[in-house]
C-alpha cells in the first residue's frame, strides 16, 4: 500500500516534475534552437470507480489528485499551455461498448487560466471505466500543432479495461507520430499488473514510470524541476555509431540521428556518475518497403560485455516506426572519488526488406539519451545487473533445485528396489 499521507503531495511533486520537462546539462553536445513553440502538457486522470477507494490518509484517490492538480496548477510556469483529459468520468453505466469511449478534455491545451482550470477539476467524480488506450490516442490529437515539446501525463490507479486496444501498442502508435510526444506514467496503486502495463506505456515513448512513495524526496525537487519548463526544444543531432562498444561515440544527454543497415547493430557509449540514473530511448523507421514480422532491441551492457537492462519491441508491418527505452539507475558510492561508469548502448534491428527494395542508405534511427539524478533506491529494472531477467533467474533456480531432490529421491528408490529383487 502507498503510504498515507505521502501520496498527496507526492503526486503534485510528481506531475510538477513531469509538466516541466528534463531541461539538458549545459555541457550537452544536443543543439538548442531559440524561437521554439512553448511546450505543450496535458494532464490525463483516471476518474474511474475505483478512484472512490479510501485508502490515502481517510480519504478517497480523487481526492488526493484533484489535491495534487490544484497545486500543479499553481507551480505551472507561464509558458508552459497545459491541458486536462479525464478517462471513466461520464458513464456510469454497466455496457462496455460505451464505457471504454468515456474519454473527454476538462480544460484545452492552451494559455492556463488556473481558476477555470481548478473549477473543472472540482467538479470530477469517480464514475465508470477505464479507457486508457482511447484516451491517449485522444490525448496525442489534443497535442497535436506546433514545434515545441510534447507531453502527456497519464495518473492511473488500474489496468486498462478495454482491451483488445492495447495501450502499450497505442503508446508505440503515438511514439511513431514524431519526435517531442513523450508520455509519463503515474501509479497510484503498485501492484505488479498496473505497474507492467503503465511501464510498458512509458518505455515505448522514451517517458517513465513513478510509483509515488516518499514525499520528501519528491517535494525537494519541485522548485527545481517546475523552473525547466520553457527550456527549448532539443534539436537532433547527427551523430554514426560503432560497430562495437570501444569505437563508440561518447554521447551525453541530448537527441541523436543516425543510420542503421538492415539487421545491423550500432554502439554508442554513455558515461553514469553514481547517484545518477541514464533513460534511453530508441526509434528505427522502416520508410521502405520490409517484411512483415520485425523487432527493435535497446541494451545497456557494461564495457565488459555483461547486460545490465534491455527494452525491446515487436511489430508484424502495422506501424513504420518501432520505438523502445530503458532505464539504468546507477546506486551512489560511498566513495565521493568513485569515477563514471561507462554503460555500452547497443541498438539492434530484425528488419528486412522486402524483393527488389534498396537497403542502403540504412533505416533513420533516432536515440534519446538523458542522464538525470536518480531516485535514492536503483529500480528492479537494473538489480544486480540482470534487468528484469533477474526474476527469471531466480525461478530457474528454485525449479532446478526442487527438480534436482526430486530425482535424487526417484534414483535412490529405485536402486533401494534393485536391491530388494
């Protein structure tokens, strides 16, 4: 359970973080262009029923986010036009058909009128489902427009509830519509499915995903994340990576285009301080014709060759771009002199083209880098530096040991019954 009291104004620090944006280090090889568009957030809350749960400090999760969103409000820089969409806050009805296209904006993307925008979020109540995918796809039009950054912040308490339309596949739709869309996940409740599939949502753009547990920690940084909000927007730069882990360019955070050739890898390096936590993202177009069936694999391996965590995605020829990301949180050291640590960035492609298709030049790649202060305790995206495989890891090693006193039992039964006859 998410401890009372802290989830109130861990939310409002989260989504002030968030509606900010990460601004670059001023060392960042990225170019920044001056005149940009301002950058566009909109806000999409699940006002589901199960929004109704009085678990946060005797009070109900409306509640506390319709707290959160009122001091959002407040901390929201000038230049920042922000926007509002609800999900599962109109139908109370029983008819599925109807209630995954309960989806609606409370308050447009544009110049923040804080009283209107506080007056609609007032009035929410926790009603019906929860259309997350139909919502996102919605959210993304509502963004749709100008050249500055694009943001959607999705505050979820469940799983979607209107599959088939997977929202992790909408997310990569939305990823595949351009550079600057990038979605941000918040789980008010961290049970293991919500999790997975607001992580999913979030990796497929390059964005992340936030269980809010400690208030502290989150509310000494909102006054210098909400101040990052009118930075300018990234312009990429074109950068060709190596064909192994020592030739490789040295990147730091910033956008980065490239070429990659059919089922090619490419090597880029990254340098991690302690305390620090590396997002990467990675997009490949298939802007010719290929074959159906084809996959995109991010990998962050030390110099050494050993894997610490992967993002990766599938495609079957719906989509021309595939997107996915990962996340590296590096622990902090006890030693204040303890060097950088060099993580490899390996990108893979399963394209293929189709008969009579020119494979060169290679498929545009775009890669996002961002090194950001990490969060006090490494995720399990990078335990011990086995990524998620170290669950894995650990059930083959129960299976193995209680199939191994299994056979050991079986083989001494049966020499005990040899004996006998």
């Amino acid at each position: 359970m998410i401890t009372r009291q802290r989830l109130a104004a861990g939310v409002c620090a989260l989504l002030a973080a968030l509606t900010a944006g990460f601004a670059l280090p001023a060392g960042a090889v990225a170019d920044e262009s001056d005149g940009q568009a301002a950058p566009k957030v909109e806000l999409v809350l699940d006002v589901s029923g199960s929004m109704r749960t009085r678990d946060i400090d005797g009070g109900t999760r409306m509640a506390a986010a319709k707290q959160a969103f009122n001091e959002v409000l407040d901390a929201t820089p000038e230049e920042v036009q922000l926007g509002i969409r609800t999900l599962g806050a109109n139908y109370r009805g029983n008819d599925r058909k109807t209630g995954c296209k309960d989806t609606a904006q409370l308050y447009p993307v544009g110049p923040l009128n804080r009283t209107d925008a506080k007056t609609a979020v007032a009035t929410l109540s926790p009603t019906g489902w929860t259309p997350i995918g139909p919502a996102l796809l919605k959210a993304a039009d509502d963004l749709q427009g100008g050249n500055g950054t694009r943001r959607i912040v999705l505050i979820s308490d469940g799983e979607d509830t209107c599959q088939p339309l997977d929202p992790c596949e909408v997310a990569r739709e939305i990823a595949a519509k351009g550079v600057g869309l990038t979605i941000d996940t918040l789980g008010l409740v961290p049970d293991a499915k919500t999790r997975d599939q607001l992580s999913c949502i979030a990796d497929a753009t390059g964005g992340t995903y936030t269980s809010v547990q400690h208030k502290e920690q989150l509310s000494d940084r909102v006054g210098q994340l909400v101040d990052r909000a009118a930075d300018p927007v990234v312009t990429p730069v074109a950068t060709e990576g190596a064909a192994d882990c020592a030739k490789a360019p040295a990147l730091k955070s910033g956008l980065y285009t490239d070429r990659e050739e059919f089922g090619q890898q490419r090597w880029y390096r990254v340098d991690v301080n302690p305390g620090q936590e590396l997002r990467a993202s990675v997009s490949v177009a298939d802007d010719r014709t290929v074959n159906p069936d084809y996959g995109v694999l991010l990998r962050a391996v030390t110099v050494h060759g050993r894997e610490i965590v992967r993002g990766e995605a599938a495609g079957n020829g719906r989509t021309d771009v595939m997107s996915t990301g990962l996340r590296y949180p590096r622990p902090e050291s006890d030693d204040d002199n303890a060097p950088a640590e060099t993580v490899c960035l390996q990108v893979t492609n399963s394209f293929s083209a189709a008969p009579g298709v020119k494979t060169t030049p290679g498929l545009p790649l775009e890669l996002t880098v961002d090194v950001v202060d990490g969060p006090d305790k490494a995720a399990d995206v990078a335990a011990f530096g086995l990524g998620r495989g170290w669950w894995l890891l650990g059930v083959l090693v129960l299976v193995g040991f209680l199939a191994g006193l299994v056979w050991g039992w079986v083989s001494r039964w049966r020499i005990a019954v040899w004996r006998t006859n």
